[in-house]
C-alpha cells in the first residue's frame, strides 16, 4: 500500500532526495568524455569519486587528480597553497570577460589586490549591505505577490533579485538607463563562456577565436562601456565631497595597507565586472536550489515558514534566522554553485601518498566533496539540521566548501550568505511555491555554475 507522507510523524516522513545524474561506473572513451564535458561536466563523475579519499587519472588533460580527503584539501589549499595555482583551463575560460579582476589575477597582483580588496568586505562592512539587500527581498516578494495564482520562471526571478541588489550595493545611485539591458549583456556573457570549449581543454593558444567567446564580446563591451561612464562621474563626485557610500565609492577610496597605492580605474573595472560575475548567478542558482527543495520537502518549509513569520515587520537579520540560514547552507551542499575548483602544480608535490607531478591539474569538487559517502551521514538527503548552530561543529570545515577555503576564499561569501538568507526570508514571507505536477525533471546542469538543467517555473501562491 502506498505511504500517504501528510498523514505521518514528522521522523517517520521520508525526506526529499533530489535525483541527480547517477555517477559513471567507468571512465568512457576519449570521445564520449569530450562531449560530455561540454554538455553537462558533472556527468563525467565516475562512482570512485564519491567513496575514495583521492583518485588520480591520466587523461585528455593529462594527469589530473581529484582530492576529497579533508585533510588533504587543508593541505593543499591552506599549508602548501603557495605550490598550487589557478589553473589554465579557468584563467582561460574566464579571463576574456573579467580582464585581471581578483578571481583571475595571479602572484603579485593577486595578492595586492586581495590585501586593498579584503576591508571592503568586512564584517561591519557586509552588515551596512543588509538594508539594500532587505529593500531588494521586500521589491521581489511584493512583485511575485501579484503574480499570485500564476507560474514563475523561479531561475529569471532570482537572478534579477541578485542583480538589484548588487546594483544597490555597488552602484547606490542605479546603473544605467536600462538595468535589464545590463541583465542581458551579463547573461549572455555567461551563457558563452559557459560551455567548456575543447580548444582551452587542450591549451589551443589564446590567439585562435573561440566560436563561443566571439559571441560574448559585444556583451563585454557593453560592461566596458557602462561601468566606464560610472567610474567617471564617480570621481568627479569624490572630488565634490558628494559621492554616496556604496562599493563602487570604497573601490575608488580602497588602499593597500601596506604601501597605501590605490586601485587604476583599470582594476576597478574589472574587479565590477568580477563582483558581478562571481556574485550575481552563484547566488541566483542558489536561491532556486533552495526554493526548488523547500517545495518538495514541506517539513523544511513549514519550519522555514515558522521562522521567518515570527519575525515583526519587513526586515529581516540573517543571524535571527538560524534555520533558514541552514536551508541555504544545505542547499549549496546538494547543489555547490561552484561545483568545482581547479589548481596546478608549479613544483613536484606529494598529497598523502600520492604524487603530484610538476603542471598536472589538481581538482577539489564541493559537488563530489558534499556528497562523499564516506564524509555523510544520507549525503544524497536534504537535511538543513546539519547546519542548524547545535549541529554545525559536527561538519568538518574542509568537507564543506561552497565558497573554496585558504587565501583565494571567496571574498564575498559573507556578502552572498546574508544576501541569500534576507532575500530567501522576504519570498518564503509572501510566497508558497509549489513544482507543477507537469514540470520536466529538475536536475542539475554544469555550466560555470550550477543550474536546473531545463529551468525552473513555479507556482506562486500568496500566504496570508
Ligand atoms: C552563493 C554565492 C557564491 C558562491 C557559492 C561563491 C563561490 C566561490 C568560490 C568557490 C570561490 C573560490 C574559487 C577557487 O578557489 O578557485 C570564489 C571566489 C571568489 N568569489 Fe565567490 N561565491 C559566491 C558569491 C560571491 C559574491 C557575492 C562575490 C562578490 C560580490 C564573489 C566574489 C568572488 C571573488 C572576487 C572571488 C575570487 C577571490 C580570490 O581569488 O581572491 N563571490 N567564490
């Protein structure tokens, strides 16, 4: 007889696993691999991966090894980070569009940066963003309330909440004309660079076009274009004593502290267009991660609902919600935005007993990591309590990585959390979401994040 799940003790209720593709029992050939890779990468996970501490492999990219050893991650990306850099396959994948922002500058420039970087995300700092970010989740949940009885595109509402509220934060005084426009060109450029083109597999030079890239360059230009004018007026507004206090102004005003030189208009730019790439679709795709489970596991939502309910008036603080952060927290250990961090050796290492010889690429997966068999308890459940704070010691910092660990961690993972929780708390506020009974399968697709492969369109229903 089927088990009717409303009628059940909460403990009793199966919880939600959401299906993903099952991992490979063997490795396929070179060609099947090529078109795998460019369709959906996480397919290419082998069975190994999730049950073994390293796997190390010859293949279309040499020698690659794959580490999900906590300890071993400690060691590879904290007490010998010095040895491993980004690699090339990310610098090229990426840097056409960002230029030499913080997520893809190396050695020096990296570091000065990251040091005249690192004040502006500050806890005190992060904590005077949660204003906009509350007007942001308010705008999203009164506009999905008069769509009440209807179907969202969840992933499009999403992505434009991350995007107001990066234009709150950095730019106070708006964009552009046409934000969407904005939203477009950011899109677009994404979309291409997404797909991993076989010629940066195999280290084609830079100088040969990329079908995909030259799509994506009228879209950088536009970036060019708009945040030029921007830095513009803004310094002019800096001079005048009238410049309003956002992140664009504490890029301009933002010193090493060691030998107090400031950012070129040149490294401003880029590190917009890096904050806005690297922020707006990594918490987007988060976000419809989280609604997406909270719709099929009503326990989690009903305690979502609780929480975020008692809270009086229309602002929310991350930190008095300690459940919904856990969603968030579980959701980005199911679905990692960034499922996977790559590095390559500049010298010969050894990790544990393994060999890592000099230029081979070494591969950490949050999306292999967070579903280790041998690191979780049900690592294919969706359980927030993990990540409830009596629960949260028992996770180990190195078997959990959504936002990377060491000195390249994201620096805007304070930002994104407290963004992600006040943002989640607002829809959940207003909104119950439920997955059509027709919907196509929601599982998910690699491209530079993690997205539900055939989009994610909801019902809304307006609470009381
Ligand atoms: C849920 C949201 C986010 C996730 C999951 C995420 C994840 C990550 C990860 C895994 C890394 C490390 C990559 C590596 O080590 O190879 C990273 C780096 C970075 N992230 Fe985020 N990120 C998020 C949001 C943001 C936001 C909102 C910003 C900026 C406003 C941002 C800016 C950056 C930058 C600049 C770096 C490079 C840091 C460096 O190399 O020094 N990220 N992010």
């Amino acid at each position: 007889m089927p088990v009717d799940a409303a009628t059940m003790e909460p403990d009793a209720r199966p919880r939600f696993r959401p299906s993903v593709p099952r991992p490979l029992r063997e490795q396929p050939g070179l060609f099947a691999f090529l078109k795998a890779v460019r369709a959906n990468p996480i397919t290419t996970w082998l069975d190994e991966h999730f049950v073994e501490p390293v796997v190390a492999r010859e293949g279309a990219m040499g020698r690659v090894t794959v580490v999900s050893d906590p300890a071993l991650i400690r060691y590879l990306f904290v007490e010998n980070a010095a040895n491993y850099r980004k690699d090339d396959l990310q610098r090229r994948v990426l840097a056409p569009g960002l230029g030499n922002g913080l997520l893809t500058a190396e050695g020096e420039e990296w570091k000065l940066q990251r040091r005249t970087l690192a004040p502006i995300f500050s806890a005190r700092h992060v904590l005077g963003f949660a204003a906009p970010m509350n007007e942001a989740g308010a705008k999203i949940g009164r506009r999905l309330a008069r769509r009440d009885g209807t179907t969202v595109d969840v992933a499009l509402e999403t992505t434009r909440v991350t995007l107001d509220v990066l234009e709150r934060t950095i730019f106070t005084e708006g964009l552009s004309s046409d934000p969407d426009a904005l939203g477009r060109a950011i899109t677009r450029f994404l979309e291409s660079v997404g797909p991993v083109d076989p010629m940066d597999v195999f280290g084609v030079p830079a100088f040969v076009p990329r079908i995909g890239r030259l799509r994506a360059r009228p879209a950088i230009r536009f970036f060019e274009e708009v945040v030029n004018a921007l830095i513009e007026r803004r310094r002019a507004q800096l001079d005048g004593g009238t410049a309003p206090s956002d992140l664009l102004t504490l890029l301009l005003q933002a010193q090493d502290p060691e030998t107090g030189k400031g950012l070129s208009d040149f490294e401003v730019r880029a590190n917009i267009v890096t904050f806005i790439a690297a922020g707006h679709e990594t918490t987007a795709n988060a976000l419809t991660w989280a609604l997406y489970c909270l719709s099929q596991d009503h326990d989690s939502r009903a305690h979502v609902e609780r929480e975020v309910d008692s809270v009086q008036g229309d602002v929310f603080d991350a930190d008095a919600l300690p459940y919904t952060k856990a969603v968030m927290e579980e959701t980005m250990r199911l679905f990692p935005p960034v499922p996977f961090m790559s590095r390559q050796a500049i010298a010969e290492d050894r990790i544990g007993r393994i060999k890592i010889p000099q230029g081979s690429l070494i591969m950490v997966a949050p999306y292999v990591l967070h579903r280790h068999r041998t690191l979780w308890d049900e690592p294919e459940t969706f359980m927030p309590e993990r990540f409830l704070p009596e629960n949260r010691t028992a996770v180990q910092r190195f078997s959990y990585l959504p936002f990377g660990a060491g000195p390249r961690v994201c620096i805007g993972q304070s930002f994104s959390l407290q963004e992600a929780v006040i943002v989640l708390a607002h829809m959940i506020r207003r909104i119950r979401f439920t997955l059509p009974a027709d919907h196509a399968p929601v599982t998910p697709l690699q491209r530079v994040t993690l997205r539900p492969e055939h989009g994610l369109r909801m019902r809304v229903e307006q609470r009381a």
